[in-house]
C-alpha cells in the first residue's frame, strides 16, 4: 500500500460504512462456531480495527509486512503484534483455531503461498475466513493506489483455497446492492488525472448510517442465499480434520 494510505485507513476503519460493514460480516462469520478464547491470526491486520473487535472475545494475533500500519496497531493498545510477511509466517504449524484474512491476498505476489502458509499455521478442524476484491475488469486508480497484484472471481479465490487443501464450506459475492454505485464510482476514477490514489466519498452521517445498515442486512442475505455479483468475494474455508 502506498505511504499515506495507511493514515487515510486509520481516519476512516472505525466508522466509515465500508469498512465497518466488511468487519461485521467478518465477525458475523466468525461467531457461531468459534469458541470464546479461541487463537485467532488477524492476516494483514493494517491499522487494527478489526484486531481491536477480535480482541474482545478472542486471543488474538495481529500481523502485517507494514511497520507503519503496525504502528497504528500499537497506538491503539494492540498486543502480540507481529511484522511478518505472509508467505511465509513465524509460526509453528498448527497454530491458530481461525485465520481471518481480509483485503490482503490481492496485496500478495504469491497469493498460494499465503494461502498454504495459512493452511499449515490453523489447528486440524481450523477456519479460514477470506475477503478479497472482486472481477478484473475492475481494476482502476484504486488498485494501483493499494499496491494490489490482481482481483478475483469467485470461482478464482475456490480453486485456490482448494488448491492449498482447504475444503470451501461457502462462499458469495458481497457489495451487491451497492454495485452499480461502485462501477460508476471506478468508472469516474479511471477518468481522473493526476496520481493514483484511494477515493472514498465523504459522507453526510445520515448517508453513511443508512450504507452501514443497508449492507448489514445484504450480510444477512448472503448468510443464507449467496449472491451473485459485487465488488468483494466472501469465503469461509475448512483445514479438515
């Protein structure tokens, strides 16, 4: 990710309606069959509003390849923090019982080796949770911006988790009914002169409120029916037993 973006991240993580929904349906993914207690790897936990949540119910570990993302972490009183590269994490096998892993595989040049790596680092029986951009075609401004190699269909992101030995037991597109907003918005970037950089609207609080709601029950939908098309693909995978 390029410099600055990390603090553009801090400024918004804990409210703005993307960032906030993403993290719930993460969370919402997470609770039903994972116990209180359990050892979690938060996998490129960038400035730590999701390892903050995590860390109220779970014994947490937050990693990431950027010291200045890190670095926000501390500042908000995170512990086990842990600056490593995903390809090859600093852990002994069978390690975590969950690794939640969101918008960082595209970050990734070797996107199966951290797939594997995930793969030895979970317990037998342990859950992989993955985000992760959607549909080449895209890629825009933002993209480059965020330093990603590539996006993925979801028929991408299954064969690569069952390339690694995971068992996918779901998986959905999300950002549906917000979809055709974000193709005009990329459309408009791609339009855009100067360099390339992460433009998120500001919102009126009303607007953003009404996004937050809006895709917390696109995340009750999805739960239950996968759905078709959306800027993000959702998985959750299994290391069985």
């Amino acid at each position: 990710m390029q410099t600055g973006e990390y603090a553009k991240m801090r400024d918004l993580e804990d409210h703005y309606w993307w960032f906030v929904s993403r993290r719930r349906l993460a969370l919402s993914l997470m609770a039903p069959k994972t116990h209180q207690d359990a050892k979690v790897l938060d996998l490129g936990c960038g400035t730590g509003a999701l390892s903050t949540e995590l860390a109220a119910n779970y014994d947490v570990v937050s990693l990431d390849f950027s010291s200045e993302a890190l670095a926000f972490c501390q500042e908000r009183g995170l512990k086990n923090l842990v600056h490593a590269d995903a390809q090859v994490l600093p852990f002994p096998d069978a390690s975590f019982d969950v690794v939640v892993s969101l918008d960082t595989l595209e970050h990734i040049p070797d996107d199966s080796a951290a797939v594997r790596e995930a793969f030895r680092a979970l317990k037998p029986g342990g859950t992989f949770i993955v985000n992760v951009p959607a549909y080449r075609w895209l890629w825009g401004p933002h993209d480059v911006a965020l330093m990603h190699h590539r996006r993925y269909t979801k028929a991408q992101l299954l064969s690569l988790l069952r390339s690694q030995g995971f068992a996918v037991s779901w998986a959905s597109y999300s950002v549906f009914f917000l979809f055709p907003i974000v193709l005009v918005i990329r459309a408009l970037d791609k339009l855009k002169k100067g360099p390339p950089e992460v433009r998120l609207p500001t919102l009126p609080r009303w607007m953003n409120t009404a996004l937050t709601v809006l895709q917390d029950v696109e995340s009750a939908i999805l739960r239950r029916a996968p759905l078709p098309w959306g800027s993000s693909v959702v998985a959750i995978a299994k290391k069985t037993d």
